[in-house]
C-alpha cells in the first residue's frame, strides 16, 4: 500500500544573505533537520533566487549528478570541462561530476533576479568521466516533459542513475495516472506553483511530497501547477 512523506513548505531550511535568497528541501549547510533527511538517491533540492551579477564562485564537485531547472533568467555557466557559455529560462542542465569537477554559476544580468531550483542525485557508479550537458525543457506547452532519464530517451539528458526527472505544466482539473518507472523507487513531487492532491493531501506552492511503497498513483490538478516529478531509487 502507498506510503507518503509529506514535506510542507514552512519546515524547509532557509539561507537568505545579500544575494541569496534560498530554501532547502533537505539538509544543506548549516540547516540540519532529521525530518529533512535525503528521500533516497535524492539528497538535496534547492531553490534559489539570486541577485543580478551575483552567483556561486568556482567551486568542487564529486560523484553527484546535479540538475538545474531554470525558472527565471539566465545562468552564466564556467567549468574545468571547457565548458562556457549560458543556460536560460526553460533550460535545464545536467554535470555529472564523477571523478571531479569545478565550476562557477552567476546570474548573467545586472537589472533582473535569477530564479532555479539545482538537485543533487547520488550516482549508480563512482568515479566516471565527468560530463555535461543542457536541454530546452520548457516551452510554455501545458504537459509533462521528461527531462533527465538512464537512457536520454525521448532527447532527456542522460543521468548515471535508475532514476527519472519530469517537468509538469498543467492545468486545473487535469490529472495524471502516474506509474512509478522501475520497482522500488520513489517518487518525490515539488510544486513550484499551484496546487496538487497526492493520496488526499493537499500540496501547494513550496511543498513535497514523497511517496513509496506505491506501483502508481493519481495526481489530480486543483490549480493550475508547476511542479517537478523525480522518480529515484530508495537504496
């Protein structure tokens, strides 16, 4: 039988400095919750709003693969890769880090805010080749769209985990027959904005949810939604 945890927006960590203003789905930094603890291979979910010309100097990463969506803006993108150049609203893009990577992210304009929510996913293997990459997943078309996944299938952008990212835009009244892709995932819903009911809880605006123990579930729309599906191993 389907099991939730339900993860209400006012219980998420907070960092809010001069050009930060984040919150924290699971534990990061300085936030320590034990009711904050990684849902799975899913260890943090971030969503952070940053001031114009201001960003996240160059810094490490290891055997991570780390998403980010962005909602607002554009990213201006550095890495030891060779990679350099931008990610815009309505673009997501992926590093696996593997063996080891550092890189830089700032918010490309000086008179508008960057908007992204960056999710980290334990890897299946350790130590790979580091990769990049970045995709359009957004097109203001009402639907679901599959943004990372084992195989890229479908143009998503290839992650090293059994595990899969969707985008949903969709609209009120609407709602998905949603079957959990490999058996013994989980699978965490974050609403970006409007509202969803998830096994007869209510979650809006900044809530999660993570449900287990499930092979589908209903997601029913009670307000026109953004939201973000990740199904993800929970060993």
């Amino acid at each position: 039988m389907a099991k939730y945890i339900f993860y209400p927006e006012a219980t998420r960590g907070r960092t809010e400095i001069s050009w930060l203003n984040a919150r924290h789905s699971f534990n990061f930094s300085r936030f320590n919750d034990p009711q904050r603890n990684p849902f799975g291979a899913l260890v943090i979910l971030n969503e952070d709003i940053i001031q114009p010309g201001m960003g996240f100097g160059i810094h490490g990463h290891q055997n991570m693969e780390i998403i980010s969506v962005v909602l607002e803006g554009r990213v201006k993108h550095v890495d030891s890769m060779g990679n350099e150049g931008f990610v815009d609203e309505g673009e997501a893009q992926l590093i696996s880090a593997g063996s080891g990577i550092t890189h830089s992210e700032f918010n490309y304009y000086n008179d508008r805010r960057l908007k992204l929510i960056q999710i980290w996913i334990e890897p299946g293997r350790i130590n790979l080749k580091p990769t990049y990459a970045q995709m359009v997943f957004d097109d203001g078309i009402p639907g679901v769209k599959e943004i990372v996944s084992p195989k890229g299938t479908d143009n998503s952008l290839t992650i090293n985990q059994q595990a899969w990212l969707y985008f949903a835009r969709l609209p009120k009244d609407q709602g998905i027959d949603y079957k959990v892709i490999r058996p013994g995932n989980g699978v965490y819903v974050y609403v970006v904005n409007g509202q969803l009911n998830i096994l007869g809880k209510q979650v809006k605006a900044g809530d999660a949810i993570g449900v287990t123990d499930a092979t589908s579930f209903d997601i029913d729309v009670e307000d026109d939604v953004l939201a973000v599906i990740i199904d993800v191993p929970m060993n």
